[in-house]
C-alpha cells in the first residue's frame, strides 16, 4: 500500500479539501434547486429551447452564483457565526473562542515586511 501511495500519483478529494462555511445556509437549496432541474432537463431530452431549458440554466447560474459568494464572504460568515455564538450562549469564553480561531487561522502571517514583532529585526 505505501509503494502505491509513493509511486502513483494522486489527486486531492475535493470533497474532504475543506468545510466551506456558509455551504447549508446559502448553497444547499440552490444546489438542490439545480439538480432537480437539471434532471426534468435530462427527462425532456436535452432541450436548447424553452421554458425547461431556461429554468435549468437559470437554477445552475444561482447555484454557481452561491458557491462564489459563500467563498467571497467566506470570512464574514464566519466572523458572523462567532458573534452570534459568542452572544447566545453565555457559557463559552470569548477569548478562548479567539485564541482557537486565531490558532487555527493560517492565512494570517506572522511576517510583514520582514519583520515579525515590534523590534526592528528581520528575519
């Protein structure tokens, strides 16, 4: 097994890449939308024209217009989530809450410019 994984090549599954917050408030329905109209398309035979062809298109442009605004406010939603964690239950500690995020977050750099703290080191 490990000779295969060394040897052949393999691709990432994009299904496990990574959680894409915001996915079952603002993706879900219209990927469903999508699917089923999508099939009446398929049932119908592959229409250009018409009423089914139009709603199919138009359901796969929504849907594909979620996926990029769910991945363009990526952040938001999730800055959004903490808050409203954070304020319905009085329970969690907030700054453990932002340590976890700021520990977890690697988009964040500890180098700017060359520097990495206040003293004017470089690295």
């Amino acid at each position: 097994m490990h000779a295969g994984e060394s040897c052949i090549p393999q691709t990432f599954n994009k299904r496990s890449d990574r959680v894409v917050p915001g996915w079952t408030d603002y993706v879900a329905t219209a990927r469903f939308k999508s699917i089923f109209w999508h099939k009446i398309w398929e049932d119908c035979g592959h229409p250009n024209c018409g009423i089914v062809a139009d709603t199919m298109r138009r359901t796969r442009a929504a849907y594909h217009y979620a996926i990029i605004s769910v991945r363009k406010n990526e952040a938001a939603i999730v800055k959004q989530r903490f808050a409203n964690s954070v304020l319905c239950n009085r329970t969690r500690n907030l700054w453990n809450e932002v340590h976890h995020m700021k520990c977890t977050d690697k988009s964040v750099s500890s180098i700017v410019d060359g520097f990495t703290d206040c003293s004017m080191q470089t690295v």
